[in-house]
C-alpha cells in the first residue's frame, strides 16, 4: 500500500537558498521511492513529502535519508519542543482524494 513521509524544516536565517539548491541536487535511489517534492511554507519554513511504494521501502531507505539530511543539516534551526532540527511523520494512505 502506498505510503508517504512528510518532514517539516525551519533554515537558520540566509540558508533558504543553500537548503533549497541541497534538496535540488540530491538523487535518492532507494528501492520503492516514486517522487518526492520540497514545499515552502512561510519565511525559512519547508515541508517535504515524499511517496513510496509500501512503509517497507520506506523503513528501508530512512538510514539513506538520515544520510541526505546531514549533508544540509547545519541549515537548519532547532524547532523547539525537543523535536530538533526535523518534525518527521510518516504512514500508509487510507483515503485517496482526486
């Protein structure tokens, strides 16, 4: 079953160029990723949802995408309340709305 991950950013101020030309630049390779799109959401805030065949490939590929995130993660500002630099979620689709 499809399945997405969502992760929420806030760049440390004068990095949205640099955080955005990062995410423009990487090619993630992992088995069962079908596309992935980086949204701005406000001043130095960013959301980025990616698709995936099943929460299998998905699982599978987070040590990779802990890999891309630290190519970028001195961009990125603590969001407070102990989340750190990133506000993942992720699940399987259980509506499709179209």
């Amino acid at each position: 079953m499809t399945a997405y991950n969502v992760v929420r950013f806030r760049t440390k101020p004068g990095k949205e160029k640099a955080f955005v030309d990062a995410h423009e630049k990487v090619s993630l390779n992992a088995k069962g990723f079908r596309k992935g799109a980086l949204i701005k959401t406000g001043e130095r805030t960013f959301c980025m949802v990616g698709e995936w065949k099943d929460m299998d490939s998905l699982a599978a590929a987070r040590p990779m995408m802990i890999g891309v995130l630290d190519t970028f993660r001195d961009m990125l500002e603590d969001l407070g309340g102990d989340l750190g630099v990133t506000d993942p979620v992720s699940g399987t689709v259980v509506a499709e709305i179209g």
